[in-house]
C-alpha cells in the first residue's frame, strides 16, 4: 500500500524537479531539503518526503542534525497514516527519530521537535510513549498541549483528556473545541455543554460540535436553541451546523426554522453538498413539505445513495407510495445500487399501499439480486406489511423462520397488527415476548389494553393497568408539537396549559362541529377506560393532536400558508 502512494505522488512534476534536483548534488543544501520535505507535506505526500530525506542521508548525516529536518520528518512519519516508515528500510520510524532527537538535544530544547514526537507516537497508536515524550518536556506551550488532548480524543480517553486540559494555564480555541468534540463523540452531551458554557469566544466549530452532540443524542430543542443565540450572534455556520439543525428541524417538525437554513444557504451563494441537500430533502419531507423536498432533489445535480433513499422513505411516509417505488425502479435503472436505508423506504411504501406480494418480491430480491442482506428492520416492515393486511398467521410463521432472535420492535408491530383486527391471542403472545424485551415501554401495556378495550374486556384493561402500577412503569403521555412564529408548542391530550387555552378549546369544539356535520364518527373502542360513550368522545375529542391542529387553526390565517405539526410518541 505505501509503495502504491509513493507511485502516485511521482505524479506531480514540480515535486518530482525538486527531488531529482537534490538527489544528484553531490552535497544537498539542509534548507533546500526542509523547503522540499515542506512542500511534499503540505501537497500531502508526507511518504515522498521520508523517501527524499532516506535518500539524502547516506550523502548528508548531518540533515537529522538540523531541527527543522527532524521536525518535517517526525510530522511525515506521523501523516503516513500511523503507519513505520521503518518497515521500507528507511530507518525513519518515531522511535529512531525520537533516538536522533535525544542524541541532538532537540527533544529536550526544540519545541517544534517535541511536539512532532508526541504526535508521531499517537498517530502510531502509542499513547503510552506519545504521554511519556510529554511527560518529559521540560516546557510546555499550548501547542504541544493540544497535541495530546487529541491524541487521547482520537482514542476515546476523553477522561485522560480532560486530566490534560485542566492542568492547562493557557487554553486557545482547539483546546476548547479539542474537549467538546470528545465528549460529544462519547455521547456525554452534559459534559460537552460545560466545556462550552466555560468558553469565552466561540468559532463555528465550537457551535457546531455542540449542536452535533445534541442532534446525535436527539435533543433538538436545544440544537435550535443553539442555532438562534449562533445567528443572534453573527457566527456564520459551516456545512455540519446546518445539517445538524436541519435535522433537529425534521425531528421537531420546526419547518419555519429550516426553510430559514435553506434561505440562508441559497441568499448566500452555499453549495448544496450531497450531505447539505440530503439533509433539506430529510426536513422538508419529515415537517410535511412533501413538495419542497422534492424541489430540492430535483435541482441536486449529484446524489448518492443516501439522497435517493431519503426521498423514497420521505415520498412513502406521505402515502405516496407508487411515486415512492416509481423513484426506486429509476435509481435502479441509472445503475445506484440500493442499500438497507432504501429497502425500508421500499417496504414502507409496499406497507401504505398493502401490496403484500410486491412487499414479498422486494424483500425476497434484496439478498436474491442487490446482495443486502435483510435486518430486523426489514422482518419488521415486512411484520407490519403482513399485519395490516390481516396476514396475522404468515407474520408470526415469519417472525419464527427469522434468522435472528427478534427484538421488541418486530413484536411491536405484530402487537399494532393485532390491534387493527382485534386479535386478542396473538396479541397475548406478542405482549408476552415484549414484557422479556423491553418490560418498561409503557406503550405495549397501553396498546394491549386497546386491544382489550376494543373487545370490551374491561378485566384485561385493569389487569394491565394493576400491571403498570405493579411495576412502576411511568406511563410517557403522547406529546403533539406546531410550529408557530419560530416557537415549538407542545400539547397533551387534555392539556389545559397553554396560555391561549381557552381559544383553543373554543376552536376544537368548532373543529368537531364541523367533523361531525361531515359525518365524523369517533372510535370510542379505542378509549380504554371503562367510562360512558360521551366521556369517550370527549377524551378523544382532546387527543393532543387535535389540540395542536386547533391551535394552529387559532393562529395561523389561510392566506399564511403551511403550519407544521408533529406528534411524538
């Protein structure tokens, strides 16, 4: 693999002068050296400059001599992918150079030098020798400091890290950035917004690191939070931070907010990567912009994988189905090979439109003809696409010949199946696996007892409601969210909270009105307390989604456009 690198950077012609140059004078010049090694590692051909160097040295033994020469040579052992030079016959490994260093009094003098060991060590993978050539420094300058907050970053020791960077007297911005990217790598989101809360001046990556961390953990509300104390102030954002608030847009369903970043992105003349333009078309289809989404795909003049599958999972969880597997057989025709994110989409689509065969064949083909190989995801959709289909018997028979031991989600869709055609035993059976499982998702026990409701078994409702209190299981109330004037509102059923409550329920009881005029019956079996019809439709009537749907009836006049709305479960 290295002699395949060093043959591609002969490719270049002014490296290649320079190079043949100093390899016939009979006794190279030390700065012509440094400048050459200089520029094969800022052209990153660190390889080219250790073979330059192992050229020269049997002529000049004296280039090592030279701190500027050991320096370049210690940052391209530590570029070559921590890969030992020492393994080509060159002798230039960080441990003989760390030997040459000592020899010459550069480790101990030679700032430069030091810090090039350190990082030459972590780059090998030696922590323990990159934290001894530290160690022994007889001064240490922010630089060098930094070297090893990211070396023990880079290995997931943000403990040791933080070790280092408390008994730090001067810290600059990478020290600051070095210690919220670990934490945020290591998901110890609390962590990284301390480091960030102590910062006195932040840059983009600064912001950005901390709204990655919250993304990855799921907390949006504050990754939007985040972006509008950045705008407010006037840190411009970077590729990364926006794809992070486009996904805390799509999550929250905050479309105001990312049709915000995609005008900033087009007023100011930001290329739509792959990943930037993805990351549109994922918002705009989850907030309910089915349209916009598909505006952006379409101007996106390159698209991966990823791209297309976004947008067959966004087109399929709109309901538009035939367009979703339309777009499908089109990526396959251009030759994309489709990967396990596709197959999803595909199956949700075959799932909204109950194409039970077509499901089949889509699930049969990814193994038979793309070489995917189907994980429980796949089972699951394909539970759920047997389910809703009342093909109860065949998703059980499937969930039996699954190569792997199903997890809770594949029993939870058989358990939603079991809902939509009242089969009361096999939802037993799929409550029974859910309890091993995942024993204190009180979604189960709410939907087993839906179940029972339904089928008028008030003495299974209270069993689970006795099982619930037994356990402690803390029931998590459906929460439904609108957008409005850049602000989530969030909703319970029944909720009474809201400062505007009053308005709302007067537009609610207009709301129904006019359902029930259009012939809006509702479900009362799915109330699974044992109340009167009336108290029934009440309790449905407050459904948070309802509320939210009120509330944004309430604020938002027609000539206004789209509001977006989102439950969460």
């Amino acid at each position: 693999m290295l002699a395949r690198r060093g043959a591609a950077a002969a490719a270049r012609p002014e490296h290649l002068a320079a190079h043949a140059h100093l390899v016939k004078s009979a006794s190279p010049d030390a700065f012509l050296v440094t400048t050459a090694m200089r520029g094969y590692l800022r052209a990153c051909l660190p390889l080219q400059a250790l073979l330059l160097l192992r050229s020269l040295l049997p002529r000049a033994p004296r280039l090592l001599g030279n701190s500027f020469s050991l320096s370049l040579a210690l940052q391209a052992t530590a570029a070559v992918s921590g890969s030992e030079p020492a393994t080509l016959g060159c002798g230039l490994g960080s441990a003989s150079l760390h030997a040459c260093a000592f020899k010459s009094g550069f480790a101990a003098a030679d700032l430069f030098v030091r810090t090039a060991l350190v990082e030459a060590y972590a780059k090998a993978g030696r922590a323990d020798l990159a934290r001894a050539a530290f160690d022994e420094a007889p001064r240490r300058d922010v630089f060098l400091t930094n070297v090893m907050l990211a070396a023990y970053v880079a290995r997931g020791e943000v403990a040791e890290a933080r070790k280092v960077f408390d008994g730090m007297r001067d810290r600059d911005l990478v020290s600051w950035n070095t210690m919220i990217h670990g934490y945020a790598v290591k998901g110890e989101v609390s962590m990284a917004r301390e480091i960030f809360d102590g910062m006195e001046n932040r840059d983009a990556f600064s912001w950005s690191s901390m709204m990655s961390a919250y993304a990855k953990a799921q907390r949006s509300k504050e990754v939007l939070e985040l972006w509008q104390e950045m705008r407010t102030a006037h840190v411009s954002p970077d590729g990364i931070t926006m794809v992070s608030v486009l996904s805390a847009c799509g999550h929250m369903g905050a479309l105001a907010v990312g049709a915000e970043v995609h005008q900033f992105v087009e007023s100011n003349g930001i290329e739509v990567d792959v990943k930037l333009g993805t990351a549109l078309i994922d918002m705009y289809a989850k907030c309910g912009d089915i349209e916009n989404s598909l505006r952006v795909f379409h101007s996106m003049p390159a698209k991966d994988v990823v791209t297309w599958s976004s947008m067959i999972i966004g087109l399929a969880n709109h309901g538009l189905g035939h367009d979703a597997l339309s777009l499908f057989s089109r990526m396959i025709s251009q030759g994309l090979q489709p990967n396990d994110i596709t197959f999803i989409g595909v199956l949700i689509a075959c799932t909204h439109l109950g194409l039970v065969s077509d499901g089949k064949k889509y699930f049969s083909s990814m193994s038979v003809v793309h070489g995917v190989a189907p994980k429980v995801e796949h089972y699951g959709c394909m539970v759920d696409l047997l389910g809703r289909s009342g093909h109860i018997e065949e998703a059980r028979q499937l969930i039996s010949d699954m190569p792997f031991e199903p997890d809770a989600v594949i029993w939870r869709a058989l358990l939603g199946a079991c809902r939509i055609y009242k089969n009361v035993e096999v939802a037993e059976e799929a409550m029974a696996k859910l309890r091993l499982l995942d024993p204190h998702a009180d979604g189960h026990y709410v939907l087993l007892s839906n179940i029972y409701a339904q089928a008028n078994s008030w003495e299974g409702v209270a069993e689970m409601r006795m099982m619930l209190r037994r356990e402690n299981i803390q029931r998590i109330p459906g929460r439904s969210s609108i957008e409005w004037q850049n602000t989530i509102h969030e909703f319970v059923s029944g909720d009474r909270s809201h400062p505007r409550s009053k308005e709302i329920y007067e537009i609610l009881e207009e709301m129904m009105d006019r359902l029930r005029q259009a012939g809006y019956r509702p479900m009362t079996g799915l109330v699974l307390q044992d109340i009167d019809e009336q108290s029934k439709e009440r309790a449905l009537a407050e459904h948070s989604e309802k509320l939210a749907i009120a509330f944004g009836l309430l604020t938002t006049p027609a000539s206004e456009g789209q509001c977006s709305c989102k439950d969460y479960w």
